[in-house]
C-alpha cells in the first residue's frame, strides 16, 4: 500500500508534545496502518527546561535539542510551517522554508504549536530584550553576557562599564528565577579571570509585577529563593513592571531608572499566534478549547495538548475546584502526549477515547550550582527541599524526562564532566555574523586616491 492511500495524522508542531505524540502513534500503530507527518519550522526539539543551563555553559546547546528525523525515523519530518487549515476539506497549507507554500491533505490533526514568548508594547523592547524560548536565545544570552564582561574590562569610561556591567531580567517565574541565578554564577566565574572586573562591578537586577517570585513551587519555597538570589547580590522589585527600555535605559513602574545593555525578557507565555488562523475553538486566553480527552471540542479528528491547549485538570474538579485548567508545564506535556497518542489511536480504530487526568507530583527549580528548590507532592503530604539536595532532584528529574537516552547520556556527560573541570568562560560573538571577518578580507579593496597635483606645477602651468 502506497503512503497516499494510507490515512495521515499530521503533528503540527515538533515540540515537547508533537515528538511524544508521534512516538507514541509510531509505536502503538500496526505496520502500514497510517502515515505520520510532522511539521515545524526547526528541525529539532528543545527542552526548554535546560535553557537556563545552557546559557551558563554547564550544558552544552547541541544536547538540550533532539533531532526530529533521527528520533522519528518512521515519520514524514517536514520543516515548514502550517499557515492555514481548511477543516472542511481536512487540508492544511504548508508554508516550507524555501519555495512556494502547497496543500497536504490529512484525516487527523494533532495540534501542538506550544508557545511563545508573551510581551507588551513597551517601548524598546523589541530592540533591546532577550528571550528564552529557544537554545538559540541561550546561546546569545551566554555570549551577549561574556561579551559585555569583555567590554567592561577594555575601557576606563565608568559609564560604559556601569551600563555594560547591569543585567536586568523581567519576570521571576521559573524561567527568570533560574536563569538569573544561572547567568550570575556564569558571571561570578568568568569574573575571576579579568583584572578590572570583579562581582561586586556588577549589578543584577530581577523585576515581577507579582508580589512573589517561583509561585509553582509555593509561598515559603518561594521567599527562600528571593532571600538566597538577594544573598549573592540579586536585587529584587516585586509588584511593579517595566514602562520602558529605549536604547538600554530601563525605567519601572515604581520609579527606579537603570542603564543596562542586557535586558532579558521572561514574563510568561502565550499560545502560538497561528492558532487564530486555524478556524479552531479558543479559550478566553488564546488555548485551544479541548475535552478531558485531549480532543478538540466539537470534534473527532483533531485533538491538541501541552502549551497552546487549555485542557481540564480532572484532579483539581474533583477537588472542588470546576475552573481548574491543567498547568502548562513539562509534567503535564510528557503525560498528555502519551494519552493524545493512544487516543488518535483509538480514533482512528474507531474505539473509546480515554481521558487525561493527572495529579501533580510537584516542582524543582535550579538557581545555579548546587542551589535548588523543590516542591514533592506525595499523596496529600507536600515535602519541601531547599539548597544542594533540591538541586541534586532538579537534575535527577531533568536529566530522566530528557527525551532518548543519547541525549541523557550527553546530559550527564556534560554535569559528569563539569565536577572535575572549570567552567568554560570564552564567548564566541562572532556566530552571530559569522561571515563578517571572510566578508571583509574578500571585498574589493578601495580605489586608491587621485594624487594632488603640486602647487608648483599649478603655477607653473597657469
């Protein structure tokens, strides 16, 4: 039987969500049964909770992503983009990465775009902020940060050093909590090496229009963190936000002005702004509306989960509680895959849909070597774990829900490695424009300059 004639699922995104998903329809599925297509722009998936990691040099980029085709060698792996679906047609519009955008027909639809960064019209920060969504932004993060040491370092203008030497970081979730606490252990290394740039040159600055800072692993885990992140120097404003940071002059609403050149945006997310042109049912927050099955409402072929879905928490509505929504988390993702998988599954065998429920198990956070937070729910008992140990766990579970074991194994490779030696310090800026030194040596050299003609032979010739 040709790939035509079979009946497609098609994975429209290639993230936490849409690799398990397919793994899981690649595994449960008898030979020839479907064909499994997946579709995103990158051709790899990133583990976003190693991002923070990854900017401070303790992982390195290439082993917090898992290539798609090598993972899902059973898959048709398409690097584009999915711009519009007709559902009438069951036809999805493929816009791929060079060339002109054609139609692919499907019969069941798994959406799972995730999501992106969410921001406001604040002025300067689409020029000046930094996200940490993707392994590139780690990546630039590491270099900007170890750059600006190196500019601090080249000159005597107390300026330039100040704004150079200021970090600011908007957000204190999980996201921003672990990567300030990242990136100024980076610092504090990396300092040791220059003679005119110490710690104490710096200024790190963590700002959260919340009155608190790691709210999912809770209130006292929470103060503990903002008390040990304001120990190593950290400044921290809650209950006030960002109204602007034209050319790096950062002002909050509270009244306090910095001028910093790195300017880290890690204010939470939202869903994927394409699902607006999916003709799909939304929440009020821009989720795709699902069932307790994962299938979207109103639907039997299409299902969507993690990020950029807005699925019931079972747990928490039987608890009482007949609002509750499942968190966008890794936990939550790894587990809905799995169900959404054996649903399409079902689906398309014509059995029963099976729903997710799940009761959370917790939260860890790291805030730089050998510093953690953790929050293990056991049955009704939370047990809270702070410093090396809660560490010690953020690693430990990280490091088991990296998906494929090569990509574990480089993992700890890479921590294994790190105990015995110093942590890499070079920047390497110039990946960002790589071409620029061959550029230079290879364009034509300019004219050389007319010659003057001498005074003398001036006057002598009039």
């Amino acid at each position: 039987m040709s790939t035509t004639e079979r009946p497609r699922i098609l994975v429209v995104g290639g993230g936490y969500v849409g690799l398990y998903a397919a793994r899981r329809i690649l595994k449960k599925m008898r030979y020839g049964e479907a064909t499994v297509t997946v579709v995103d722009p990158r051709s790899y998936m990133t583990y976003q909770p190693f991002l923070p990691e990854t900017a401070a040099g303790n992982i390195s980029p290439r082993h917090v992503v898992v290539p798609l085709r090598r993972v899902l060698p059973k898959a048709e792996v398409l690097t584009g983009r999915v711009t519009t679906i007709d559902q009438d047609r069951k036809v999805a519009t493929v816009a791929p990465l060079v060339g002109e955008s054609y139609e692919l027909p499907f019969d069941y639809l798994v959406i799972a775009l995730g999501a992106v960064s969410r921001t406001f019209p604040i002025p300067g920060l689409a020029e000046q902020g930094i996200g940490m969504k993707g392994v590139e932004e780690a990546i630039g993060l590491r270099n900007h940060v170890l750059e600006q040491l190196d500019k601090a370092d080249s000159t005597t203008d107390e300026e330039i050093r100040r704004k150079a030497l200021t970090f600011v970081f908007i957000g204190g979730g999980f996201a921003g909590a672990e990567t300030i606490g990242e990136v100024e252990d980076l610092a504090r290394d990396a300092a040791k090496y220059y003679k005119t740039v110490s710690r104490e040159d710096m200024r790190f600055v963590l700002v959260d229009a919340a009155d608190k800072i790691l709210p999912e692993v809770g209130p006292k885990l929470g103060q503990y963190g903002k008390e040990h992140l304001e120990s190593r120097g950290v400044e921290i404003y809650l209950s006030t936000s960002m109204d602007s940071c034209v050319d790096g002059h950062v002002v909050l609403k509270n009244g306090l002005e910095v001028d910093s050149h790195t300017v880290v945006w890690t204010a939470g997310v939202k869903p994927n702004p394409a699902l607006t042109r999916y003709g799909l049912p939304l929440g009020p927050r821009g989720h795709v509306d699902t069932a307790t099955t994962l299938q979207v409402q109103g639907t039997d072929y299409i299902w969507a989960a993690g990020d950029n879905a807005q699925v019931p928490d079972l747990v928490g509505r039987k608890a009482g509680n007949e609002n509750a929504w499942c968190p966008p988390n890794a936990q939550h993702a790894l587990r809905q895959a799995k169900v959404l998988g054996d649903n399409v599954i079902s689906g398309m065998r014509g059995f029963p849909q099976k729903d997710y429920s799940h009761a959370n198990k917790g939260a860890v956070a790291g805030l730089g070597l050998h510093k953690g937070v953790a929050m293990i729910v056991v049955g009704k008992m939370k047990i809270k774990v702070k410093g090396r140990l809660a560490w010690y766990m953020h690693r430990g579970y990280h490091g088991m829900a990296m998906p494929t074991w090569n990509r574990k194994i480089r993992v700890f490779a890479d921590w294994t490695l790190g105990m015995f030696l110093k942590r890499e310090v070079v920047a390497l800026g110039a990946m960002e424009n790589p071409r620029e030194e061959f550029y230079e040596a290879a364009k034509p050299a300019p004219a050389p300059a007319a010659k003057a003609e001498p005074q003398a032979e001036k006057a002598k010739a009039s």
